[in-house]
C-alpha cells in the first residue's frame, strides 16, 4: 500500500504543480465583441472627426461577408455628417440603406474567423447646418451568417454657438499734411464653438468718410469682417477717418456693432463697443 501511496502522492503534486500558476493568475478579459473610438467629443458644423469601430468575433465559427457599421442616435448619422473618408477595409465602404434613406456607413471586412478581430476607421464631415446637441454613436458587426446587438458608444456634442465679443479703439495719427484717426476693430471668440465669420459695421457720423483700411466703406459705414476664430483668438481690423477743419471743436462718436456672425452667438452684451473723439486742433485730437 505504501508504495501505492507514495505514487499516488507524486500525481497529486505533478498535477498541482501544473495547476497552481492557471489557478493563481488572474482571468484575461474578454474583448468586447464591438469597441468604438473618436478622434473628438466636441465638434463645430463643418468639422471633420475620425470614428474607429473594431469588431471581434467572440464566436467559434466564421462570420461571413463581415462588416464593421456605424450608426447614431437620436438621429441617422446621415442627417448630420457625410462619410468622406474609410481606412481598414478589405472591400468597399459606404452608406447603410434604411426605409427612408440611408441610416449609418459601413466598412467591409471580409471573413472573420472565430477569435479575429478588424478595424475600419470612418472619416466624417459635419454637416455646416448641423443642429446642435449631443449625438451617441453606435456600432455592429454585421454579416452574412450574423449580426451583433447594437451597442452604444461615446457621445458626440455638436456646438452651434460662438459668442464673438467686439472692441474698439482710436489713435490719433496726426500731422500737418494728412492728420486722421486710425479705428482698431477686434473681434475675440469666447466660445464654446468657434466663430466661422462675423461682420462688425461702424456708422460714419455726418460729415465724416473712411479709408477702407482692412475694412470694406460704403456709403456712410464702414464694414469689417473676420473669421474663422477658435475659441480665445482675436483678429483684428483696421480702417481711417481722416480730419479737417470742419471737424475741430465738435465731439464724434463711433459705435462697431456685430451685424452677422456664424453660427449664432449667444451673448449679446459684448456685440458692440464705442469711441468717442474730439478733435481740438488739426495736431490734437483726444478719444476715449
């Protein structure tokens, strides 16, 4: 018996040899059958993002004609972004057709064998008359001998608001020959999107005409324009009102004014500013 034993011992102890590292080490997860990714989480209309969608074939058997399919919600995808671009495909990309038009884009694949995995990367361009709001991506691995469950992935915010905040400034440039005042038009986008363009005009008093400078002069007015602007930068604009013996000892006013911008600017406190000049003599004029 003791022999017998002895043997007996030596199995049960080769076993948990073997046994013991698979029993201590931890689990590995399990790859999530669909996995997506943005390159942003924050766009402005007009904007381009890159969206990834890895697929795995959590299955043992070979998923057919596989395809890699991206989706949104609450509304299609395609209601708000235009597919411009794909990279990881085998075969083509393009639209997924729905009751009412297309709903998502699709990337193909090919076969996908029990445990493989593939990546198609979808390039989009938002749409410039994109709504604002948020917009939650989904993924499917799709196929001919199978389809996954929708699932949801991260959320994308569109913001179709920049507040483009106006200021403006007068230095006098004078001499005897030509003596004028040059106006300082600065146009800042305080966010949160940026401000793809915006029109600052600036009234002439009576009497008064403009060298265009940076700016467009019509009749009476002068016109700025600037754009784009990310958040926090500030451009510029510069145009001339000359002076004359007319215009000594009276008080002029200027007020720049935001007259358009896109896309809608929230904040309307900020949309204009004033300067007042008085000119005392043809080589002293004062503006606050």
């Amino acid at each position: 018996m003791r022999p017998l034993r002895h043997a007996l011992a030596l199995v049960i102890t080769a076993v948990a040899t073997v046994l013991s590292p698979l029993l201590a080490a931890p689990a590995s997860a399990e790859e999530p059958e669909v996995a997506i990714g943005l390159s942003a989480t924050q766009v402005n209309p007009g904007d381009s993002l890159t969206v990834s969608v890895t697929v795995t074939n959590v299955h043992a058997f070979t998923v057919l004609s596989a395809t890699a399919r991206l989706f949104g919600s609450p509304g299609p995808l395609t209601s708000y972004a235009q597919l411009t671009g794909c990279g990881g495909a085998i075969g083509s990309c393009g639209t997924i057709p729905g009751p009412d038009g297309p709903i998502g884009v699709q990337a193909s694949l090919g076969s996908l064998a029990g445990g493989a995995s593939a990546t198609a990367t979808f390039t989009l361009q938002i749409a410039p008359d994109a709504p604002g709001g948020e917009q939650t991506f989904q993924a499917q691995l799709g196929g001919a001998n199978y389809a996954s469950e929708i699932v949801d992935g991260p959320v994308l915010t569109i913001v179709d608001r920049a507040d483009a905040a106006v200021a403006l400034t007068a230095k006098p440039r004078l001499s005897l020959l030509v003596p004028k005042i040059e106006f300082t038009v600065a146009v800042t986008g305080n966010g949160p999107g940026a401000v793809r363009s915006a029109t600052v005009t600036t009234p002439l008093p009576a009497g008064l005409s403009a060298a265009s400078g940076d700016c467009a002069v019509a009749a009476g007015t002068v016109a700025c324009t600037v754009g784009p602007l990310a958040p926090g930068a500030t451009a510029t604009r510069k145009f001339t009102v000359p002076i004359g013996l007319l215009t000594i000892g009276v008080p002029y006013t200027f007020t720049a004014t935001r007259t358009a911008s896109s896309p809608s600017d929230p904040v309307a406190a900020n949309d204009s500013a004033r300067v007042r000049c008085t000119v005392v003599s043809i080589v002293l004029v004062t503006c606050s």
